[in-house]
C-alpha cells in the first residue's frame, strides 16, 4: 500500500499489505477494478448503510450506471438528512 495512503486511512492493521492491489475478481462487470475498493472506505471510516451506499453509487456512477446512481447517491443523502437526529443523535 501507499504510505500516503496508509497516512490517509489511519490504522495499519485494519488492511493486510496486500489490500489495495486491484482485484482479480469482479462479479458483474469491471466498475469496482479499482485499487482501492468502496469496502475499503466505508470499513476504514466506519461508515453506516446510508453512508457506505452513498460513497459506492458516487465513486461506480461513471462507470456503471451514470446518472441512475447519482439519483440513488441523492436518495441517500435525502434521507439521511430526513432522519438525521434518529440516525446520529439517537446514541
């Protein structure tokens, strides 16, 4: 991995050497054939479902579905915005 990279995403330990190499495997199309995987960001920042969903349809829409998962990115934010206090200040 990048130093900077290990810099940006904190703990060592969390990812193994060898876990931002690009996969071999990708199960429907080639839109995650990237070194650093959507799963990577949402477990190194501990992000929740809203969260990690917001973050995989941004990072694939140019490569996937286009505008279809911007609308899905905005559904997310809407309603994380819509439920805020029972999402974040219920805890």
């Amino acid at each position: 991995m990048d130093p900077q990279l290990k810099t940006f995403f904190g703990q060592q330990e969390l990812f193994p050497e060898d876990a931002f190499e690009v996969p071999v495997k990708q199960v429907g199309g080639d839109h995650y054939l990237k070194a650093i995987q959507p799963w990577d960001i949402i477990r190194a920042w501990d992000l929740n479902y809203w969260e990690g969903n917001l973050v995989k349809y941004v990072l694939r829409h140019r490569y996937k579905n286009k505008l279809e998962d911007i609308e899905k990115a905005i559904h997310y934010l809407e309603y994380m915005r819509d439920n805020y206090e029972e999402l974040y200040e219920s805890n």
